[in-house]
C-alpha cells in the first residue's frame, strides 16, 4: 500500500531499497515466500518436538 502512496520516497534510503526490492513482482513472490517460511518451519519444528514428547 505505501509504494503505491509513494510514501516510499519519504522514507529515505530505506524506503528506496523497499520499494526496488519489494516493487515488483519477484519481490512480491520473494516477499510471499519468506512469510509462508515464517510459518512452516515453527509450525513443522514445534509438530515434531510434540510428537516425540512423553505423556
């Protein structure tokens, strides 16, 4: 939402690196990806540390 406000522009050096990385549609894939590995890898980890677990 904020690179179509070009809010980006105000933000400074970073806000540039943002908006090249993240503007396009790779970086929006790359974006995607690392969110979804945000959740799996918790997820998949806490699963196998459960599991394993004593009762």
């Amino acid at each position: 939402m904020l690179l179509h406000l070009d809010v980006s522009a105000m933000m400074g050096y970073t806000g540039a690196l943002y908006k090249s990385i993240f503007g396009s549609g790779w970086g929006v894939g790359l974006a995607f990806v690392v969110l979804l590995l945000w959740v799996l890898v918790p997820l998949l980890a806490s699963r196998k540390v459960f599991q394993t677990r004593d009762l």
